[in-house]
C-alpha cells in the first residue's frame, strides 16, 4: 500500500467563532451564516427552533387519525383577510424574533378569459414587525424565481432543462424580523378557499424562531443595495463549493490501493492527540461493477472513539449507487466518478476515516482527506452520517387523494442535542407512475403534531410536478431522475445550512411513502446531522442491506412483462426526425412490453421519424411491429430495407397489438427504420400520434 502523507503542523489554533448570543441577527450575519460550515458544526447561538408553514392539506390533524395521508396540498392557507379592500390569504403569520430562511412553491395560474394556465398573476407580500405596508410585494413569480428580488442561487427555478410552468422555485435570501412575520398571497384565481377548485398554489416557507431576547434587525429593501458586495461574493462562493480558507492543514493521500473482497478496513485519515477536525473527503472507487461497489463499499468515521459515520460512499456524497456527476454547497462528483464532500466533522481527542470493502469483487480506492486543527468547545458537535434501506417494499395499493395505503418511512430518529443539516434519498422505482407524493413530517423536541409537513417528496427537495430532469444548486439536487415517472433509478439531495434543524432532546423524521401504483421500491435514505457527545439515533449499521444486488433494470425489483428477444421502441435510437415531438411514455396501465413505448406526436402528413435498428447476423427476418392505436394516432408506413407497409392506427380505445410487417433481407450492423405519416382516419382525432411498443426480428431459415 502506497500511502503519501503530508502533515503540516501550526502552534496557532484555528480563532473559534465567538458566541451570538450578545449581537443582533441582521441580514448580514445570516448571509454569512450561510456560507459558514463550522457554524453548522455548533449548537446554535443564539438558540433557535426552525419550522414550517406550507399548504398542506388540512385534514391531516392528528398521527394514526383519517386525514393522515391526505394528499390535497394545494391553496391551503391560515386564514383570509380583508387588508385595504384586498383579499389576502395569510400564508404565514409568525410571532417573535426570527428570519424567513427558504421558500418554496410552484403553482397554476388564470388566464384572461378565464382558463387555468401553467403560470401565476398573483401577488405575494410580506409584512414585518406588525406594519400594514408590506417590506417586500410583487408578482410572486417575480420574487420566488424571477430575480427582481434577487438573483441566483439565492433565488432560482429549479432545472434549465424543465419547461417553466413545472418548475420548482425556490427563495433562500434570508429575511430576518424582531416582532413577528406575516406572508400573505392575492390573487383573484383563488376560488372556494381550501376547496378542489381555483388556482393550484403550493408553497412551504421555512423560517426560524430565535429565543427570547434575542436582538434581530428587520430587514429592508435598501439593505439589498447596501450590501450587493456581500451578496455577490456569498452567491459565487456557494456555487463555487470549494474548502475556502480554513486553519493550516493535515493531508493523506491513498493512490489506488486495491481493497479486497470483505475486507474489514482501510483507514484513509487518523488524527489523535488533541482536537481537529475533518474538512474535505475525496474518494473514488474503481471495479468491475462500480455500480454495487458504491453501494458495498462503506464509509465509516470514529470521533473521540465513538464510531458516528457508517454509510454506503455512493450515497454518503449524493450520488447514489450510480455516478452522475454534479455539484451542492456539501459535495461534488465528477464525471470520472470521483466524489467529494466539505462536511466539517469536529473531534475533541481523536478521529479515524475508513473505507470497508463489504462486497466480493476487489475495489480500487484513491482518496484524499484533509483535516485541520480545530478549538473544541461546549457548542463543538460530532458528525453523523446514517443509511438504511427499504429492499421491495410493498407501496400498498393504488391510491386516491385519502392515501389510504400509503405509511411514513422513518429516516431517522435522534434523542440528544443536536441539528440535522441534510438528506439523500436513493430508490428504484418499480413502476412507471410517480413514487413522491408523500410529505415530510417533522416532530421536533417531543412535538405531539409535526412542524414540519410538506406538499410532495419533489418539493421538499426543491423540484416539482415529479418532473424527471437533472438539476443542481447549493442545497438540492437531483443528480438523476430517471425512475421518477418511467420506473428506474432516481436520487434526490437537500442540504441545509440556514433551514438547519436544532433539537435539544429529540428530532423524529418521517417521509410518506405515497406512490400512485401498486408497486414494490427500493427506498434508501441516508440522513446527515450532528450531535453533542451522547446523542444516539435508531438507525444502526445494516452490512446485511448494503451487500444485496443494486437494482439496475425494473426486473430486479417487480415482475415485469418483457416481451423476450424484443427490441425495445424506447430504447432504439432516433437519427432523424423531421417534425412533431418524441418521448418516452411510460405506464402500467396499458399491456405494453416493460411498460413504456416510443410516442410522436403532432407530426403532419409527410413527417418522417427515423430509427437505428441493430442486426447481429446477415440473414432474411420476419419482421414484426407491436402498434399501439387510439382515437388520435395516424396512418403510418414503415419501412426498414426493401420492406414497406401500411397501418391504419385509428381505434375508439387505447390498445397495442403486434402487426406482421413482412420479411426482408437485412444486413449486419446498423439498419433504419423510417417511419411516415401518411395521413389519418376520417374519424380520428388530428394529432397524428405513433407508438411503437417494440420491433421483432424473427430469423428465417
């Protein structure tokens, strides 16, 4: 083993962060809060309790009662007001000192002539400190994402690659306040308050209470003005995601070590004899299936003797069992799998960082880690980082807007005094149907009701309406969602620094596992948080878990029909296409192989779509076409080689059946199968849709 080390020692001690307690929370100070992750590190000074107002249903009142899993999440507010001959609905209305430090929310909005439309004219207004003139008004899209409050990344829509009207936004310019906050919404599209009607708003702010006595400067909107420098330089720091200046340094290096099959450990960093702390990890992770390797392969940590970290490494930098690479505040994975984390993980005495290798194949392992000195104090607190998972768990039956089948999935439960600062959701979706509806519910301190109850799985890491694109910021990610609504592999990431969660006895964190099918899943998540010595949760290492076979196809997880030997529609390659839009369409709900097919639509007669057919051996193939037909598909000619016919794809319902196209000479290698609408059915409906579920090539002899 080839270990290079380079140590470098100072007599100086890192300058510890002076106590709160006796300055005033200001608009500054929270920005720089923001970018602090020793703060993190700490127990809060001056103390605070974070909580949430969202548009949760409100027939969820009680743990166990009907109403639990209610799922009507939308244009729920606290009340309605009259303010100046303006109706207002009251989203938020806190008391005491305290800062708004995130706000989420996507919506549907009325059009003119009266139609909902994918956009919203409403106003949003928030009121400070008791005034009747709001500090901060506007078109809500203006202010959540639209940067004329503030631009990126304090203030953005989630995902380039998402069409605007399903896009999550998401606000995390702190405004703080001394006495109290009220956050009220206008809008004349909001119809029969609390009912199934109207415009579809759904929020959640999150915001902090400070102790009494705290001091909290109010913010104004000239302090926008006043501090653009800071503001400028905290939003290049977040997305640039880097160490930053810390105290002198300690560096190990391991270069491409092979870690053999079980093997118990390998020790990446050890630091004893006084306090320190971690400040960056890398690791990558080479081997003949990487994919179970990042899964197989564990992290674990020890402070002050007390082992606190024991997590998959692919799950433990936000990736999953799956590299994709992408960037956040906490971690960062590049395209040639290597991972990287900037959690800052005190210890008073000692502390050790390991690699162990659970699995049976050999894994190469490259790793950096660099610690630091660090001044333990009484807020100093160690780092958890826990895992488990859910293996084909049954998700109930299919479900209507009660949830009656769905349950909440505990990510962790914790008794001490501590903070959770983030999340990892990793799963594989069994189903062609989305697995998020359910919300996060959050009991701090022994609360018998939540304070935190959410909207949607999406909205609680920052996306919405379970769209599947890639997307990143500093504190949510979804370095990949391919299993949202086709089935598959998804992994979602939120991280908090502002929106932390204090706890001074306990901390129980649930999210709903609501899914529209009846299905199975494989549902793991990993929690971050930090506790003072003492603190203990309920999640403890599951080897067990972490060695089973990673889910890679839906077959590994549900019975699947797949027509055998078939070429799937959705999976052949598009070269050319000449009008109309393709996608994926996916669902169980047709008898279609695997569940999804290729679909076009709103193409014109004369539109051509062309496709790569893969042939293995020269030869002569019956070739057969499995055709789904509707009230709005065309009539279509396919040609592959000599080989051309016509089908007539118009029926009254949605339906799919394998049609005998012909038999035709191919050759090996890549051939094309160009299909053209021809027109359509007098009957039909004129969008001109094609769905190709899959081809067969049958040999003939």
């Amino acid at each position: 083993m080839r270990i290079i080390m380079q140590i470098c020692f100072t007599i100086a001690l890192a300058a510890s962060l002076p106590s709160m307690a006796a300055e005033s929370v200001s608009l500054e100070s929270l920005l720089n809060e923001m970018v602090s992750r020793e703060r993190s590190a700490e127990v809060p000074s001056p103390h605070y309790i974070c909580r949430q107002f969202s548009s949760y249903d409100r027939d969820t009142v009680g743990v166990g009662k009907e109403g639990w899993f209610a799922n009507w999440d939308r244009s729920q507010f606290v009340r309605v007001e009259d303010n100046a001959g303006r109706k207002e609905y009251v989203m938020l209305d806190a008391k005491g000192a305290g800062a708004v430090v995130r706000f989420w929310a996507t919506w549907h909005g009325k059009s003119k002539d009266g139609k909902l439309e994918p956009f919203s004219n409403g106003t949003l207004r928030v009121y400070l400190d008791g005034s009747a003139k709001p500090a901060i008004e506007g078109p809500i899209a203006d202010l959540i994402s639209g940067g004329k409050l503030i631009g990126p990344p304090l203030s953005e829509s989630v995902s380039p690659l998402t069409p605007y009207a399903q896009r999550g936004h998401n606000l995390y310019l702190p405004i703080p306040y001394q006495d109290g906050c009220k956050i009220t919404y206008e809008s004349d599209a909001i119809v029969d308050f609390g009912a199934q009607k109207g415009e579809a708003l759904y929020y959640q702010i999150n915001y902090r209470t400070y102790e009494s006595g705290t001091k909290v400067k109010s913010f104004e909107r000239g302090q926008l003005d006043e501090l653009k420098s800071l503001i400028d330089k905290i939003g290049k720091t977040l997305v640039a995601a880097e160490l930053g200046d810390t105290p002198p340094l300690g560096t190990i290096q391991v270069a491409g070590v092979e870690l053999p099959p079980k093997t118990a450990g390998l020790n990446l960093y050890q630091g004893s004899g006084g306090a320190g702390a971690v400040r960056k990890i890398t690791v990558k992770l080479e081997a003949a299936d990487r994919e179970q390797a990042l899964r197989s392969t564990v992290l674990t940590a020890e402070f002050d003797g007390e082992q606190t970290v024991w997590c998959p490494v692919g799950d433990f930098f936000g990736t999953g069992y799956q590299i994709h690479a992408y960037r956040s505040w906490y971690t960062n994975v590049d395209k040639d799998g290597t991972m990287t984390c900037y959690w800052v993980m005190p210890h008073e005495k000692s502390c050790r960082v390991s690699l162990q290798n659970l699995g049976d194949q050999p894994v190469k392992v490259t790793s950096e880690v660099q610690g630091s000195v660090y001044e333990w104090t009484e807020r100093s607190m160690h780092f958890h980082a826990v895992w488990h998972q859910l293996t084909k768990v049954d998700t109930g039956p299919r479900k209507d807007q009660t949830g009656k089948g769905a349950f909440d999935v505990n990510y962790v439960t914790v008794s001490g005094v501590g903070k959770i600062v983030g999340d990892t959701l990793t799963l594989f979706n069994g189903a062609a149907a989305w697995w998020g509806e359910g919300d996060e519910k959050i009991f701090i301190d022994g609360e018998e009701f939540p304070s935190h109850i959410g909207t949607g799985s999406e909205d609680y890491y920052g996306y919405a309406w379970c769209r599947p694109e890639f997307f990143q910021s500093p504190f949510h990610a979804q370095p990949c969602g391919d299993g949202n609504l086709a089935g598959g592999f998804s992994v979602n990431d939120r991280y908090r620094m502002l929106d932390a969660l204090p706890f001074t006895k306990s901390i129980k964190f649930d999210l709903e596992l609501w899914h529209w099918a009846h299905t199975k899943v494989n549902y793991a998540p990993s929690v971050f948080w930090y506790g003072r010595p003492g603190a203990t949760c309920n999640v403890k290492p599951d080897p067990e878990a972490a060695v089973l076979p990673v889910a890679k196809k839906r077959t590994d997880v549900v019975e699947v029909r797949a027509e055998r030997d078939a070429l799937e529609g959705e999976s052949l390659k598009i070269v050319e296409k000449t009008g109309g839009e393709t996608q994926v369409q996916a669902t169980d709900s047709n008898d279609w192989s695997c569940n999804a097919q290729l679909w076009w639509i709103d193409g014109k007669p004369g539109d051509k779509l062309v496709l790569e057919v893969p042939v293995k051996e020269k030869g002569r193939y019956k070739v057969v076409a499995d055709l789904t037909k509707a009230v709005d598909y065309a009539i279509v000619r396919l040609k592959l080689g000599q080989l051309t016919k016509e089908f007539d794809r118009f029926n009254d319902g949605v339906e799919n059946d394998a049609l005998e196209v012909g038999t035709v000479d191919l050759e090996p290698g890549i051939n094309r199968l160009e299909v053209q609408i021809v027109g359509a059915n007098a009957k039909a409906v004129k969008r001109h849709m094609f769905g190709l579920d899959y081809l067969k090539l049958e040999k003939v002899e």
